[in-house]
C-alpha cells in the first residue's frame, strides 16, 4: 500500500502540526549536506535559492544555456494566492475547494490545503524580491479572475507572469551562486540516478557542449524538470520541455502518477501547417474578455464581422450561463471540439472558433470616455480609448497572436483552438515531496500531486513558488536530519561508474543504430498516435490501437534512426533522440493508464463514460484513486494505488452550469 | 492571411567548435511556406542535411515565442532579422520574398565566444547578474505585499525594465559590444521600486564592475542596441544607468 504520509489532525491543522514536529538540521550541519537539483524553472530556481540561503551545498542543473530560460518563463496569465485583497469573499478553504473541485476529486486534499495556505506567502516573497506585478492607480497590487473561480485572485504581471517570477527566482538563485552556496551547471542534462542502498545518492549528466559525462554527488536529488507535454510533439511547452529525468527516477523505482492527465488548453492559436513546430498559448486571461462563438450556421464561410449578432452562437455561455466563458479548461475545450467536430470550426482548417474582443473594446472604452468625460463620444472615441484599455492589459499577446498569424486581433476576432498545455501527471510523491525513492524528491510540474485531473489556471506557478520556497525547505530537513554523519560519498564508488557505463552504452547504441530516419520524424509520428488517440477524447479501441502503433514504433526507433554528428561535441540531434526515446516510453504507459481508467474525470474523457448532455461522467466507486505505476520490465508495469480520501471536500457531479 | 511559397538561397555561418575558424556555407532551400517561422525554416533544411549525410546546423531557441531569450541569429546584418520589437524565433517567413538571400550570422561579440555554428556562450551576463543584479531577501523576511504601495507609474516602468529577456541581441547590434542597455535595464528595473533601495549604491558599482571585466566595450550612444531590443527596453536606462553609476560613485558609503 502506498503511504503518502499525510499529518493526521483536521485539514486546516495538518502543515502546522508537520512543521512544529519535522526533524531540523543545524547550521554547521547543512554545510556538509549536498542537494542536487535538476532543473531551475519556478521549482527548482526557487528551492535552489532558498536551500543555498538555509546553508546547503546545492548544485543545480539545467540544460537551457541559462537558468534563467527554464520552460517556466513562457506562463502568461498569472499566479493565485488567496490574499482576498478584492474582498470578494476569498480565503484559504475556498482556494482550496476551488482547486480540489477544479480537478475533479483527483488530488489530494492534505497536499491541496497546504498549497492555499502558503499562497499569500508566494506573493510577498515575490513583491520584496522585486517581482513588478501589476497595480492599480493607488498603488496597491491588481487581481484578475481565471478559468474555474468565481473570485479574483490571480496576481500578473501583463501577460509575462513566468518570466516576471521566475526572474525573481532566478535572481536570488544567482545570489546564491555569488555566495558560493549554489554551484550552477547550465548546459548539462542530466541523464541517470545514482543508487547506493535503495537511496538516491547522485547523478550522471553530460556536458551539453563538450558532450563528456560527469558524476556528481548528492545526499539528496530533487527533481524539478517540468511537465511532458511536448510527448504529443506539438504543445505550448517550449521545444526542450522533456520527461527524461522523471523518466530515468522511474526506470529507477520511481512510480510515476496518473500519468494520463493532461491538460489540453481551450486557447492557442491553431496549427498552420505540416512545418508547424509548436504551438503558442493565448493565455487563459483573454477568456476574462473576451467571449468564444461560431456561427450558427454550419460550414458559414462569411467573415467573422459579416456576421451579425443574432447568427453568432456564444456556445460557452449558452451551455454555461453561470461561469460563461470562464468555465475550466477542459470543459472549455472539449466544447470547442463539439463545435469544430459538428461542422461549426472557423478558419480555412474548420479546426477553429472565435475569441472575440470587440464588446470588450466596447465596454473599456465606455468606461474611460465616462471617466474622462467625454459626453456622447464617438463610436472612434470610444474604440480608440477601449484599445487602449485592452492593450494595457493584454498588448504582448495581441501583438504575439498579430506577428504569428499575420492578423490583428483587435480589428478582427482571434481564431483559436485547443493544444496540450499542461501535464497533471508526474512522478509520484508523498506529503514531504519524496518519490517512493528514498532521497528522490519531485517539485513543480515534475510532480503529480496538487492539480488532480485538471489543473485551474495560475495554478501551476503557484505550485512550483510553494514547493521550492516553502514545502521542500522543511521537508528535506526531515530527511536529511538523519543523514548528518553520513560524509560525502565519493563518485569513483562502483555505482557511480556502473551508471555512467550504462548512460554511455545507451549513447553509444543510440549513435550506433545508423539507420535512416530522423528524431524528428520519430516525434512527429509519436504526437500524431497521442494526439489522435489519446488526446482529448479516449475510448478503449483507440487506446488499445494506440499501445500497439506505440510499441511498433519503439521497435522501428531503435533500429532505423539516424544521429548526425559525434558524441563527444555539441550535437542537439543526439540530445532530442535520447528524449524522444523516453517520450516513446512513456507515450505507452499514457495509454495505459487512459485504459486503465474506465471513468471521465477532469481533461481526460473517457468516451465510454460521459453524461446524457456529454459531460465527463466520474465514477468515483471504482476509480477514486491516484494511479501509481511502477515499471516491472520493458513494456511491463504494475499498479499501485493510492485511495483518495475527502473528508472535507465532498466529492460532488462537477457542474458550471 | 494569403500565404505563399518561395525559394530562398541561406548563407549561415558555420563552425565546429570554439577554436575553429568558421566559414559560410550556402544553402538553397525551396517551397517554404510564408506561414513558417524562420526557425521552421531551419527545422526544415536541418532535416534535409540529415537526410543527406550532413551535420545540421546548430543553433540556440526553446519557448519560440519570444519569451526566453535562447535565439540569437544575426539576420542579414541585424540582430533578430527586420522586424521591429521581435525576436529570432517570431520572425515569420511572410518577411522575405521569393529568390531573397538571406545571411545568417551568430551573435558577434568578444565576450560571447561561438561555441558551434550559431551558438553562443552568453553566460557573461548570468555573471554580471551575479554580481548584484537581485535584492538580498531570503525566503520567509517578506511582509504583506501590499504593505508597500507603489504608484503604478513607477511598478509599470520597472516592469518595462524587468521585461527584458537577456538575449543579448543589444550586445550584438552594437559596434563597440556594450552591455550597456542590458545592465541598466535591470539596474532601472530594481532602482524603480522602494525594495530595491538599500543595495542601490552596490549593485549599480558592482554590476558596472563585472561588465567590465567581462569585456564588454563602452557605450558611444549610437543607439543601436535599443533599435534591435526586442523588448522594447529603453536608451534612456542608460543615462539613468549613468546617473545612479555617479551618485553612488560619490557617496558610496560601503
Ligand atoms: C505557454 C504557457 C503558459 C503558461 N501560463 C501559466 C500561467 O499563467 N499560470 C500558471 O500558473 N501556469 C502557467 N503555465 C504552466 C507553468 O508555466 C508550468 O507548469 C511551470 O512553470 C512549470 O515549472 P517547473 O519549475 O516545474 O518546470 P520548468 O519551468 O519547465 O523547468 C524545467 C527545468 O528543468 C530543466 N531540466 C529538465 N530536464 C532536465 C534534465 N534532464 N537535465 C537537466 N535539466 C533538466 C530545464 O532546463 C528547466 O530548467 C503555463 C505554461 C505554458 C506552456
Ligand atoms: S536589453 Fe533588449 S536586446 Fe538587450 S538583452 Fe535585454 S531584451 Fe535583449
Ligand atoms: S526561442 Fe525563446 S525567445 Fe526565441
């Protein structure tokens, strides 16, 4: 049976109890532990600093040439906190509620908690850092509300969010740096976990420009390495976002958790071409605006403004007239495939709705001509000052969709479509953040545990800031207290150079395959299986298809690849293959896990098993628990399971009607 | 958008590591679609010299939407290609025309040594962040966020400043390779806001220090950086830059 070691006590006691009782370690004893930290995205940036300030010896990797262009940095929208600053009736418990009902009774209501209530600490943290979110005219900080919550409580910084707190994250990881308590090495990947007795003791990693492999020591590693979605190839992750160091924890015992949850966001921007490499998000802060439609007439090939009003069907509002355009995500999106799927799509693909702001436009520019006293203004006047408003809030992404498309989103209405975002699914892990590894940690999108089956917006940042800042720098206390004799183990020990002999046997077998076809070419096919079979909608035919293609694939991968260049150089072609191999793996085990999970919950829609008005139909009888794999042999996994409990939150039909 | 095809001859810039001395290559590349993104056209012509036996050529991106500041190709004499305000990875294809020639060149610049092809070190800039480019506050010292108001005017400017993404391109651009738009984007960034206050002095003195020794050259206001910047960050972070450089020069105090 899975522990997942939450702190008994009511709900709202559980991390107080956890903190006024974990092991500490002392001062002169933190100098003599070293942390391993893989990845310096919102996670691993934010632990990496805060463990350095605390005294650790921390080393910290990423395999971008800076710490400070982890995948992190793309979010948009913005970070939740429960300050209730808008004194609109929010608090901790809703947040809470919010985010367990959001993803469909799938999470943990201990870990789920214990996000809410370190919420508001992120935001302060982040302000004194210098983070420069938004404000209103009496200086004080601006919310906006997102998908899933009736309540304004997102923080942002326009629409560069991540990069605004991850900048903060960044900076005070290269102070650390300066203070010699944070080695950083950019430009490496780290490519195996180092076991010495049943714990995580280190890693192997290459040396991206050099290509050299290199041992290094860790009383502890942390893995705080992203999501995956880039496993369906096209995704709005950034083209380096990879699973293969979660992967490699789980080829190392690591379970990996629900690892068939994705998020497929209702709002990118579609895909153009067969050339297409990724595709780009337009945040879920536009839905706050701006309001989804089709025409109501099918296959209507009228210019969005040659249709009048009366012909404009506002599906999202129709359907959900009490959250409207701000429903969740996966309800969002799974309506927009009804639409496109129904002959309704817009767009030369037909693969497309509208998300339109003109009425936005409308309405700011209302509002500022009252407020400068404009009386009658003009229907120029009133565009003219309403652009202005939209831009304030949402220039960068209007200019973005403008320079991708070619089009100008505040004369004509965007074309969007929903794309993989996100992955809830991840390497599983305790209340303390462990692995079932001993000394394997998982942090930020590494991890499965907050976001159940479908992760809210703003959700995401606020859960890396609170791993890093203020979970794990108590929890690996916890652990490392009893680690304080233990003296740093040499990297000439036989596990070190047994790891790195097999590291460099499966380079060598990769570079020696010589077939034909590109890493590429492999992904591509790789994302089209995913997409198309275990996407948005799954059923147990496609799924069951899916696993075969999947194999045949592997199959095809290791004996026809070609891998220009050597390995001793930089050579990214060789970087994408060892990725694409894990990928392949791991596509597998996605579907799996989607078959195995006979019930729709949150983004992951069973066709089997959906309601009369063809929403996601739980069966919280039979399936209310995380799905734990653990990998048994090539091709072979077993289930664990971690039965979820809700003693607060009652599981209920999700409904945003 | 009306879309089209077109056919392009590439000269890029080739080199197999940091001590070799580099050449161009051309390349005739055929049927991009106007809808690609220059980078698209990369993927495209790196699978065709795979295909063909060939190495591909290397080159720095990861978000491909302007955000992380990985990308870095010289286009045609100018830092992120033609478009205003952009990065290497937004410029689309709809930019060029049927039989353009288009000259592709890594950053250039003494202390962003080439590592391969179009990749370049830019960890100087990590560096001069390093040396004081933070404010000195560890997790758990914060107060309420909200207990410091700040007028928006200022929070919106640092945000300006804060918005840059370390691309370098502004060293690029400029003849005399001066970082001198990067540091004071984020010297202005952290100056603007009361948090920023205690270390100003240090961190203006330091920041300028480590530039120094980098090797990045002096600033002759030429401006060149700030036309490339594709963040739009500011010239006039350089005479602030400059400003606060002397103050703290005169009072300096630790
Ligand atoms: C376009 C976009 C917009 C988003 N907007 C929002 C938003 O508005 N609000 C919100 O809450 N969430 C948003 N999200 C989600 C959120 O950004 C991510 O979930 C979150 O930033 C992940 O942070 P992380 O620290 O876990 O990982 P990442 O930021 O992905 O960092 C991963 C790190 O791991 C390193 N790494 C990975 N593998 C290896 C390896 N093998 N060796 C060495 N290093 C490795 C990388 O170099 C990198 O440093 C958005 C996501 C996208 C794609
Ligand atoms: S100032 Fe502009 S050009 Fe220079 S690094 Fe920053 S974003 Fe790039
Ligand atoms: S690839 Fe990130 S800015 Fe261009």
């Amino acid at each position: 049976m899975l522990n997942a070691k939450i702190p008994g006590g009511p709900l709202d006691q559980k991390w107080t109890y956890y903190k006024g009782h974990c092991n500490l370690v002392n001062p002169a004893n933190k100098r003599k532990l070293e942390v391993i930290i893989i990845g310096t995205g919102l996670a691993g940036a934010s632990a990496a600093a805060s463990l350095g300030e605390l005294g650790y010896k921390v080393k910290a990797f990423c395999f971008q040439d800076s710490p400070r262009r982890a995948h992190s940095i793309a979010a948009q929208g913005g970070i939740n906190a429960a300050k209730n600053y808008q004194n609109d009736g929010d608090s901790v418990f809703r947040l809470f509620y919010d985010t367990i009902k959001g993803g469909d009774y799938r999470a943990r209501e201990g870990n789920v908690h214990r996000l809410a209530e370190v919420s508001a600490n992120i935001i302060d943290q982040c302000v004194a850092q210098g983070v420069p979110f938004a404000r209103e005219y009496g200086g004080l900080l601006s919310n906006r509300s997102f998908g899933g919550t009736q309540v304004q409580r997102t923080f942002y910084a326009a629409g560069q969010t991540g990069q605004q707190l991850l900048i903060g994250a960044y900076q005070a990881l290269e102070r650390q740096v300066a203070l010699g308590n944070v080695k950083m090495y950019s430009r490496h990947e780290m490519l195996d976990i180092v076991m010495i007795d049943g714990k995580a003791r280190g890693i192997i990693a290459r040396n991206l420009v050099t290509g050299e492999l290199e041992r290094h020591f860790g009383h502890a590693v942390l893995l705080c390495s992203g999501g995956y979605g880039n496993v369906f190839y096209l995704s709005t992750n950034a083209m380096g976002s990879n699973v293969t160091a979660a992967w490699k924890a789980h080829k190392k015992g690591a379970y990996f958790g629900n690892p068939c949850f994705t998020q497929i966001h209702p709002t990118c921007i579609p895909v153009s071409g067969d050339h297409q490499s990724k595709l780009t998000l337009m945040s879920e802060s536009l839905r706050n605006d701006g309001r989804i439609w089709v025409p109501k007439q099918k296959g209507d090939t009228r210019k969005p403004n040659e249709i009048p009003e009366e012909e404009r069907d506002y599906y999202l509002e129709r359907r959900y007239p009490a959250f409207g355009n701000l429903v969740p995500r996966d309800v969002a999106s799974r309506a927009a495939k009804e639409r496109c799927d129904a002959g309704y799509g817009v767009g030369s693909s037909r693969q497309a709705v509208y998300l339109d702001y003109a009425k936005a436009i409308e309405r700011y520019g209302l509002g500022e001509c009252s407020k400068l006293g404009i009386e009658d203004p003009t229907p120029e006047q009133v565009r003219e000052h309403g652009v202005n408003v939209v831009k304030e809030k949402y220039g960068n992404l209007f200019d973005m969709y403008e320079k991708i498309t070619g089009e100008n989103p505040y004369e004509v209405p965007m074309r969007i479509y929903p794309a993989v975002h996100y992955t809830m699914g991840g390497l599983w892990v305790d209340y303390e953040l462990m692995t079932n590894v001993p000394g394997l940690y998982a942090l930020g999108e590494a991890n499965f545990s907050d976001h159940g089956a479908n992760r809210l917006g703003a959700s995401a940042l606020m859960q890396g800031l609170a791993d890093g800042y203020f979970v794990i720098p108590y929890t690996i206390g916890n652990y490392l207290s009893n680690d304080i004799r233990t003296a740093a183990i040499p990297t000439s020990h036989q596990a070190f150079v047994d790891t790195e002999k097999a590291v460099q046997d499966r380079i060598d077998r990769l570079m020696n395959i010589k077939g034909a076809k590109t890493v590429e070419s492999f992904h591509k096919r790789l994302g089209k299986i995913m997409w198309d079979k275990c996407g948005m909608a799954r059923n147990a035919a496609g799924l069951q298809e899916a696993i075969e293609e999947i194999r045949q694939l592997k199959k095809e991968f290791w004996s026809n690849l070609r891998i220009p260049g050597g390995i001793k150089e930089m050579n990214p072609e060789l970087d994408k293959a060892n990725r694409v191999a894990d990928f392949i793996e791991l596509g597998e085990l996605m579907c799996i896990d989607a078959l195995q999970r006979n019930e729709s919950c949150g983004g992951h829609f069973r066709e089997e098993s959906q309601t009369e008005e063809g929403e996601a139909k739980r069966d919280d009888n039979n399936f209310q628990y995380v799905a734990a794999w653990e990998l048994k042999g090539e091709g072979n996994w077993e289930l664990h399971r971690e039965d979820l409990v809700f003693e607060v939150a009652k599981p209920s039909q999700r409904s945003y009607k | 958008m009306e879309h089209h095809t077109m056919n392009l001859t590439l000269k890029v810039w080739r080199q197999k590591n940091s001590s070799d001395s580099g050449h161009f290559e051309t390349y005739d590349v055929k049927d991009i679609s106007s809808e690609m993104s220059f980078l698209e056209m990369f993927d495209v012509l790196n699978e065709r010299l795979i295909a063909e036996g060939k190495d591909p050529i290397a080159f720095d991106h990861d978000c491909r939407e302007g955000i992380c500041g990985m990308c870095s190709m010289y286009i045609n004499g100018r830092p992120h290609g033609p478009w205003h305000a952009n990065t290497t990875c937004q410029l689309h294809m709809r930019a060029y025309k049927d039989g353009d020639t288009i000259v592709v060149e890594p950053w250039r610049a003494k202390s962003f040594p080439v590592i391969k092809d179009l990749v370049v070190d830019r960890t100087a800039f990590d560096r001069i962040i390093q040396a004081g480019g933070y404010i000195s506050v560890n997790t758990g010292n914060a107060v309420d966020a909200n207990s410091i108001p700040i007028e928006k005017d200022k929070a919106d400017l640092a945000f300006a400043n804060a918005a840059c993404i370390g691309c370098g391109a502004c060293v690029a651009a400029c003849k005399n390779s001066s970082a001198m738009l990067f540091v004071s984007a984020k010297v202005s960034h952290l100056a603007l806001l009361p948090q920023g206050d205690p270390e100003r002095k240090s961190r203006v003195i330091n920041m300028i220090a480590q530039m120094d020794k980098e090797g990045f050259g002096g600033c002759t206001n030429t401006g060149a950086c700030e036309a490339v910047c594709p963040k739009e960050i500011s010239i006039t972070n350089i005479a602030r830059l400059n400003n606060e450089y002397i103050k703290a020069g005169l009072t300096v105090d630790k």
